[in-house]
C-alpha cells in the first residue's frame, strides 16, 4: 500500500515539477506602454528626450527644454532581441543599445547615452 501512495504521488506532483514556463522559454519582455528618459543639463538648461514606446513596433521621441515639449514628436520604429534594442528613426537613422533593467543605454558618437525607465 505505501508504494502505491508513493508512485501516485509521483505521477500527482512530477508534471508539476517539469512544467515549464512560457516566459523560462522566452527572455524577451515588452516595451509596450513604456517610457524611458535621458536627462542632460547644459548651462542651467534641462534637455529631456523621451522613448514613448506604443506598440510592439513603433516608438515615438519627444524632446523638451525646461520642462516644455521643444520640437514636434518624431516617430520610428524598434527590434528587441534578448536584451538588445535597435531604433530606427523615420529618416532610416538606426541606434543600437541595451536594456539592463530599468536602464537602456546607446553608444552615439562615442558618447554613452542612458535613458531611464519612468
């Protein structure tokens, strides 16, 4: 009798055991409804511009100036693999980076460019 409550057990708990998860399979996770910041300061001027993602492939980027919207939002569109991103903006211009956390950092022109996630 105790061997037949062993083995039911077995067969009870081990599909739980080895189930997997959907997400364990895929390390990707969703911009969608985002938004990230990079702030900068320049002679007591605070520069803003904003990663607005929409959905599953388009962004759009603002900027601002003191807390004011500078320019007219751009849109673009964006890849995600694992923990890369690439940008490309409406002109064809692309930037690549990576997401760490609440944190996607881009290296333009030498210069090391973080946004944070809002």
């Amino acid at each position: 009798m105790r061997k037949v409550i062993l083995a039911l057990a077995m067969v009870l708990i081990l599909p739980v055991v080895f189930q997997s998860c959907k997400n364990d399979d895929n390390n990707e996770f969703s911009l969608v409804g985002t938004e990230w910041v990079y702030k900068l300061t320049i002679m007591d001027t605070e520069i803003e511009t904003h990663l607005k993602f929409l959905d599953a492939t388009r962004m759009q980027i603002l900027y601002f100036q003191d807390g004011e919207e500078s320019e007219d939002p751009e849109m673009g569109t964006y890849t995600v693999s694992g923990s890369k991103i690439v940008l490309t903006s409406e002109d064809g211009s692309t930037l690549s980076g990576t997401i760490n956390g609440n944190k996607m950092t881009f290296v333009d022109s030498g210069m090391q460019v973080v946004f944070e996630k809002m």
